[in-house]
C-alpha cells in the first residue's frame, strides 16, 4: 500500500476523515454515508473523532472502484464484503486487480490506435507534396 510506511501495521487507525478523504479524493460525506450504510467502521478516538486506518484506505478505493467502474451500488458492495467474509476469500481484492489490469489494457490499446491512426495521416501528407 502506497499510503502507509512498511513499517506500520495496516490496522492501526491514524487518518482523520479530513485526511482519509482526500486521500482517496471523496468528500468526508461520502465516509459518513459508507459508514451508514454499513460498509466501514472506523475506529473512534475517546472524543468520539473517527480514525481510518491503511486498510481503511484500501476498503474506500475498492467502494469507489465497484461503484464508478462497475456500476455496483452500496446494497451490493454491501453483499459482497458480506460474502467475502463469509468464504474467507479476497473476491474484492480480485476484482479491483482485474478492474485495474483491463483499465491498464484499454489505455495500452488506446494509445496504440491513437499511433496507428496517426501513421497514415503521416503518409498522405508526404504523397500529397
């Protein structure tokens, strides 16, 4: 994980929402609304002030991911951690990989057919001189 030190361990809550929201990019609102609706539960400081942790962190990239990328709504991020509990398995891990590795072909494919289609244009303007 990018965001925390190796040294650290992943569990240990240490972002306050302002912090964890933006770096994640979402409004501290959109924290509050996962909260409600089930699908974080940050850790609570005695003043009752949240704290996220880097696997926190890891859990909102993967909310955003299903949400924006695959158009999964809150109900069903909210079955999916539940199944992924239940099995023991990292369904969500695998399908955020799988999410990251297709973007990462689609933009490779894309900027070859952006150089592709840029070759031609190249040859009829030296046959048009």
């Amino acid at each position: 994980m990018g965001f925390g030190r190796a040294d650290r361990d992943p569990r240990r809550p240490v972002y306050v929402i302002s912090v964890a929201a933006g770096i994640v990019s979402v409004h501290p609102r959109t924290l509050r609304i996962y909260e409600d609706e089930g699908l974080l539960c940050p850790a609570r400081t005695p003043t009752n002030i949240r704290l996220y942790s880097d696997e926190d962190i890891r859990r909102i990239e993967w909310i955003r991911h299903l949400t924006r990328d695959r158009g999964v709504n809150l109900a069903g991020i909210k079955i999916l951690f539940e199944l992924e509990e239940r099995l023991g398995k990292r369904i969500l891990e695998a399908l955020y990989d799988e999410g990251m590795r297709r973007q990462a072909a689609g933009a490779a494919a894309a900027e070859s057919a952006d150089a592709d289609a840029g070759e031609p244009e190249a040859d009829s303007a030296a046959s048009n001189k």
